[in-house]
C-alpha cells in the first residue's frame, strides 16, 4: 500500500477521497459518487456517513445514480440502503435540497405503516403513541 500525506499532514491512504472528514470544506459542500473513493483512516472508519458510504459502495451505483453529501448520508437509515436508492441528481443546483425533502417524506410514510401494523396488531408503543402526539 502507499501511504501518502494528506492536506493536514496526517498519513493517509486514500488523500483522493472527495470527501475527507479531515478537510471541513469537504465534509460541509462536498459531494461524493458510490464509485469514488472512500477515506479509509483507521480513526474515522466509525463515522456513520463513511459506514454508509462503504454500504451504498457495495452496491453498485453509477455516477448516473447521482450524488451523496453528507448531509444526505446522515439522513439516510441503514434500512433505506438498498439497490433502490439514487442519490441527488448533479444537473440541477437545488437537487440536494429536493432529495432531503423526499427522503423525509418516505421516512414518515415508512413511519405511519410501522405505527398502522403496529395497531392492527395491538403492538403499540409507548414511543409510537408520543410520535402521534398522544401521550400517556
């Protein structure tokens, strides 16, 4: 392997990593293709957007699946990487503030038929009757 410096003089294996959560311009306005490179520094490896990145890299996606920022990584759930998710599309400027919205959206649907089969069976939690805004 060749280890080289990175912006901050830190070894690092990968310094071509788009976004390098040793460089806070990256982590704040870059963005990242599955088919980038990842950081790969030992000390940043529980990083939950660089544990997503590795998952949604896994999967395949194409520079024509859009986009990820780590904003939107850190809105994504671990059960929501899947070979369905596309990421924001780079031909629009507002697109990353479009797929924040829809990502919440599918997240609060997802949300309602959990709580729905959750009722149907008698299941209800006490988290899940806060969230309807009913408490006990």
């Amino acid at each position: 392997m060749n280890d080289r410096l990175c912006n901050l003089f830190e070894l690092c294996e990968t310094p071509e990593a788009p976004l390098c959560p040793m460089r806070q311009p990256t982590v704040e306005h870059g963005r990242w293709y599955a088919d980038e490179q990842i950081c790969k520094a030992k000390k940043f490896q529980n990083l939950p957007w660089i544990r997503k990145q590795k998952r949604i890299a896994v999967l395949g996606l194409t520079v024509d699946d859009g986009f990820f920022t780590v904003r939107m990584l850190n809105s994504i759930q671990a059960t929501a990487i899947t070979k369905n998710l596309k990421g924001a599309d780079p031909d629009y400027l507002i697109s990353e503030l479009n797929w924040l919205e829809q990502q919440a959206e599918k997240q609060a649907s997802a949300e309602q038929k959990t709580l729905g089969r959750r009722a149907t069976r008698g299941k209800v939690s006490v988290r899940a009757v806060s969230l309807q805004g009913t408490y006990l």
